[in-house]
C-alpha cells in the first residue's frame, strides 16, 4: 500500500498500525478462538470484545485515512456479528461454561 495513504494519520510508516493489527485482530482472534473453543467462563465478552476492537480499527482507518475500500465494509459488519452473537452468547449463560 502506498505510503500517502497515511497522509492524514500521525503515522510515517506502516510499521505501528502493522504492530498494533497484529495485536488487536490477530493475537487477540486466536486467543478468542481458543476461549471459545473451551467454552471458558465469559468467553460471550470476550467475543464481543473482539468485535468492537474490529470496529474501532475500521472506523480508526476511515478517520485516520480518509479512504474506503469494499472490505472495510465488510469488515464492519462481521464486527457488528461478533459484537450480536457473543451478546446473544452471554445472555445464554456462556459466561458460566454453557
């Protein structure tokens, strides 16, 4: 991607927002997953969690960038999913394993 992309952002490279990708949508997903998959204490929050740091990383990007592309779109609304299902998840009583 090219760098005047971030024209408008306090960012000169890719290398932070690279970094924090990593962390918010990449090592917190897996450490999700893995919450999930053992159906641990709370793990409805912990989706929830996730979905709202997607939103915030897409709609940091349309502040900060100033540029839409399709997938953000799509991005937003598998984070507004993630943000439903693990609401609807908690309700249910996920938070106590079941």
């Amino acid at each position: 991607m090219p760098l005047g992309l971030l024209e408008h952002s306090p960012f000169h490279s890719y290398l932070i927002p690279g970094i924090l990708l990593l962390l918010g949508n990449g090592l917190l997903s897996f450490l999700v997953l893995l919450l999930t998959l053992r159906r641990a204490r709370h793990y409805g929050w912990w989706i929830v969690l996730q979905g709202c740091v997607l939103a915030t990383w897409i709609l940091a990007e349309f502040a900060l960038m100033r540029f839409y592309f399709w997938p953000q779109g799509v991005y937003l609304g598998l984070a507004a999913l993630l943000v439903l299902t693990g609401g609807l998840l908690t309700g249910r009583g996920a938070e106590s394993g079941g």
